[in-house]
C-alpha cells in the first residue's frame, strides 16, 4: 500500500482542507495529541474506522476513541449520553 506522508502546519488552511479530503475519502491521518501522535479517521461510516483496526493490528472486539464537538453529536452515532458517568 502506497501512502502519500504529507507534514502540514496547523495554520495552513489549504493543507488543512487537503487533510478533511483525505479523512472524507476513508484514509486516517496522524494527529498530535498532548502525549502522543494518534490515527485519526472521519468516524461518518463503520470501514472508516476499519482501517484504524487495521493499520494499529488492534482486536476489532477493544474500543476506539470517539471525538465529538458536542454532545448532541452523540445521536449521529445513535449514541446515549449518561451524566452519572
């Protein structure tokens, strides 16, 4: 598998836009995170995030990490929020 390794800046608005087509296209991207680089995909479809499992080697039975801007984008994943937790 081919893969086209690109760094980009945060602040590059057209590189940045170039990496939500990759992401809308199905590819992961590496992201910083305050500890560690992580895989990130576009989660609008289950084989998306496939290709996390796959590239990790990760038992498709252990959770991913879901990132959402608010709350109510739980329900575009037929998601429940429980406030006890």
């Amino acid at each position: 598998m081919a893969l086209n390794t690109q760094i980009v800046q945060a602040n590059d608005i057209l590189a940045i836009e170039g990496c939500i087509e990759v992401l809308k296209s199905g590819w992961p991207i590496v992201m910083p995170t305050e500890t560690v680089y992580g895989l990130a995909c576009s989660a609008e479809a289950p084989h998306y995030c496939e290709k996390i499992y796959e590239l990790k080697g990760r038992d498709q039975k252990k959770p991913i990490t879901l990132m959402i801007a608010e709350l109510s984008d739980l329900a575009k994943f037929k998601l429940k929020y429980n406030p006890k937790l």
